[in-house]
C-alpha cells in the first residue's frame, strides 16, 4: 500500500520527484469523474510512478463566468485519488505555475484557428502554455489525455512532443450508459438538459453512420445541423466532419470525425464522433 503524497507548490514538486522514472502524468482541473479515472488507471497501468495535478487554469477560459462556474470539488477529488493509490497530487497555486515569464508567446497557426479555437480566443494559448509549464516542471514519461477533447489533445501532443521527450497517450473517451461523454461542466446542468444532451449524441451518432451512403456530405451535414438545433432548441456552434490525422476539413467518411459544440442553458459542450 502507498501513501500518495500531496505536493502544495514547486519545492515539494522538485523533492518528490527526485530520482523517479518512468513517471505517467495526468493533468486535470478538478471535479474528477470515470473519464479521468480511467486516465489515471492506464497510467498505473503503464508507469512505475503516478502523479495527477489539479489545477483550473484561468488563463485558458476566454469567459470570466465560465472560470467562476467551473465546479470545485477538492475534498471529494482527493479522497479518489487515494483510493486509486496515486503516488503523488499536484495542487499548485497560479504562483508556482507562472513563475517565469515568457520570452516569446505562444500563437496558434492559422491553420489551427479551426472548430473550439475559433469560438474561443486565446483558449487554447492558455492550455499549451500550461501544459507546457507542467510539463516542464515535470518531466513525465508519458502524459494521458482524453480523445473527447480531440482538438486540445491534437495540439498539446503536437506541441509537447516536439519539444520534450514526453509521449502524449490518447485515451478512450469514457460515455455514460445514454452515451453522452463525461465531463466536468456536467455537473452544471439540469436533469431535463442533461437528458436532451444525450438524446442529441445518440442522435449524431446515428447519423455519423448513414453518412456513409451520403452523395452530398457538406450539405447533409448542414441540413443536420439546422434540424438539431431546432429540435432540441439549442444553438451549435459548429458540426463539422473532419479528418482525424489533420484535423482538415473532409468530404469523405474514412478517417474521420464529426465534431460538435453547443450550448444547453448558457454551457457549453463538445464532442467527437
């Protein structure tokens, strides 16, 4: 049985993990569910060692009452993760994260201005220089991120990669028994809301498969588009079918997902399909 240490800054960061290797990393915001679990299970899985950081980022929401919403839960997140025998948590406070400044800003290629980074300016600026700065002070083997948030894991693992020796491991996105995707921002919702969320990706998901007998993609993707947010009176922000490897928009089936942003009672949700 191991005590999982909590390390409360930098100091006992740098002392913890002295000498250990084959370290797996888990980055997260808090409020943890089975998506994360199951994150944090491959990397017990994979690695000798385990260290999960909690950390709400307020540098990556581009909407001040979105920070402020974001649900918290510490007590409930660490008693988890001690069952889980985690090895070490990592709570740092913005001070230990931003400790150094940047010489040069991190900017997006216009390429990459696509799907969430598009609707949320600056957002996925903030989460590469967090993972960045993490992953600095960390030093992991192997970082474990979700496929829900297909376009951040495409970027982070682009960006980590190139400039560390860290590896970025997709994980399964982990879905409830009606199939919605498990997130954090969940919480937030009614029951009556929760339930429409999951009839519209039972619905996407159906309809992901018959594109595939589709002549007219672009068309009938719109048309879906219009037809959801009428039936379920929300506003989507984007449904797009995109190629997994690039993330360029496709007109072809293979190698592909179709991604989707909406809001339900002013918060905002994603997925991949």
């Amino acid at each position: 049985f191991i005590q999982m240490k909590i390390l409360l800054n930098n100091n006992d960061l740098n002392e913890a993990l002295n000498n250990v290797k084959n370290l797996g990393f888990v980055p997260t915001m808090g409020s943890l569910h089975k998506g994360h679990i199951s994150l944090i299970k491959e990397s017990l899985r994979k690695t000798n060692k385990t260290i999960v950081s909690i950390f709400i980022n307020h540098r990556q929401f581009n909407n001040k009452n979105d920070f402020t919403k974001y649900p918290r839960n510490k007590k409930k997140d660490l008693s988890i993760l001690k069952r889980l025998n985690v090895d070490f948590v990592y709570l740092p406070n913005a001070k230990d994260i931003y400790d150094y400044k940047r010489t040069k800003k991190i900017k997006l290629k216009k390429k990459d201005k696509i799907l969430c980074a598009k609707y949320r300016t600056g957002h996925f600026e903030g989460v590469l220089d967090v993972m960045d700065r993490l992953v600095n002070k960390i030093s992991p083997k192997y970082v474990f991120m979700g496929l829900k948030d297909f376009q951040q894991l495409f970027l982070v693992k682009n960006y980590i990669e190139k400039k560390y020796k860290s590896r970025v491991v997709p994980c399964k996105t982990v879905r409830n028994s009606n199939k919605l995707a498990l997130s954090s921002r969940n919480l937030l919702l009614k029951k009556s809301a929760l339930s429409k969320a999951e009839k519209l990706i039972q619905n996407l998901i159906n309809f992901k498969k018959s594109l595939s007998k589709v002549k007219d993609l672009k068309k009938d993707i719109y048309n879906q588009k219009i037809k959801l947010s009428q039936l379920y009176n929300i506003n989507i922000e984007y449904l797009e079918l995109r190629n997994k490897k690039n993330l360029k928009a496709t007109n072809k089936t293979k190698n592909s997902k179709l991604f989707i942003a909406f809001y339900l009672d002013k918060i905002r949700l994603i997925d991949n399909i």
